[in-house]
C-alpha cells in the first residue's frame, strides 16, 4: 500500500484535529508505525489524515498480513507431506493469562517560559498525549500540572506535548523505571513539526 497526498490541505484545525471545512475529525498519521497505519485503512474508510512526509509516497506492508501468509504456506506444506499421519494431541493446554496489570503513572510537569523573543512566544497551551492518548488537553505555559494515569506494567511511555495553536511538539520516551518525578521543559526545546495533510491517494 502506498500513501500519497496529491494536494495537501492547509486547513487549521482545532485541538482534537477537527476539520471545520469538512465537518470531521482527521486522524493523525504522523506518530504511528507502519503496521498501525496499515491496520487503520484495513479497518476503516480513510479520506484525509496528517502524516509526516517520510511516510508518503513508498510501501507500507503490514506485517500482520504477512506473517499469516507465512505461517498459512508453512501449515499447506505440513498437511501435504503428512496427510497419512494422525496427530493427537496428550498434553492439556494451558490456559493463557491476557490478565494485563496497570500500573499507575504519577509525574509533575511543566514547560517554562523563554527569555528569547521567536516564534514559541506565541505558544499559549499544549496538549499532552502518552502513546498518542490525550491525557491532558490543556497544559499552559508557566503553570506546573500533576498527571495520574493508569498504564499497562513494564511497558514504554511516548511523553509527548504538542501545541494547541500551531505544528510546534516535543517528544520524549521514557519507561515507569526511569520516568522522572518532574518533567521540566524550555519553549525553546519545541521543534516545529514538519506534517502533510489532506485527501489521501491509496494505491495497492
């Protein structure tokens, strides 16, 4: 499958990435894996998104898809060399634990002004998602915020806050073992996120 944006949209959307001009939420692309991406337009009808420009214009296999036909050639070839052969089968089979423990995620953050005058100054609040969750919508600048949230144990954390007003975000990755008490940010730390967006061209 392979993505392109013939006419990329300027449209400014709101905080949720709601597009008033067509009257629809348009999902962001830009943070996801290939094998995310794919599974989306597997599973729903994709019109517009946003993407980052390395994911445009070259193949995004799913590897999902993949592994099954792997794994199917492996099976066919398997009956057919042994279609005399009975198997049975003495083992009782475990029952599997999909039990997945939380934890809860406690940490301080916030982001501090800078003496520099550019173009962060105009920055008001930003958004804050972990693993492209909102967990907070609104974090302004200047103003220190406690967040508590529950999150699957031992597993990875995507900090990222992304600016209500404009491309501008920040991402860091942590895990519960390093995550640190407070997270304090410098405006200048931003980097202005480079994003295509519109309606989306699919060839398979």
């Amino acid at each position: 499958m392979k993505i392109t944006i013939p006419t990329p949209c300027s449209e400014k959307l709101n905080d949720v990435n709601f597009c008033s001009k067509c009257q629809h939420q348009i999902i962001d692309f830009s943070q996801l894996e290939d094998q995310t991406v794919s599974k989306e337009f597997e599973k729903n009808k994709v019109y517009c998104g946003i993407f980052s420009p390395n994911q445009l214009g070259r193949n995004i296999v799913s590897k999902t898809i993949s592994n099954i036909a792997v794994f199917s050639a492996i099976g066919l070839i398997g009956t057919t060399a042994n279609a005399q052969e009975k198997i049975t089968c003495t083992e009782t089979p475990q029952p599997k634990n999909e039990t997945i423990q939380n934890e809860t995620i406690e940490f301080k953050i916030i982001v501090n002004k800078s003496d520099a005058k550019d173009s962060y100054s105009s920055i008001i609040s930003y958004r804050l998602l972990v693993n492209n969750e909102i967990i907070e919508e609104n974090i302004e600048v200047g103003k220190e915020y406690t967040i508590k949230f529950e999150h699957p144990k031992n597993s990875h954390l995507n900090v990222r806050l992304a600016s209500n007003q404009n491309q501008y975000q920040l991402s860091r990755n942590y895990t519960s073992n390093n995550l640190p008490k407070e997270i304090k940010l410098q405006l200048s730390d931003f980097k202005l996120k480079p994003i295509i967006m519109g309606k989306i061209a699919v060839k398979r």
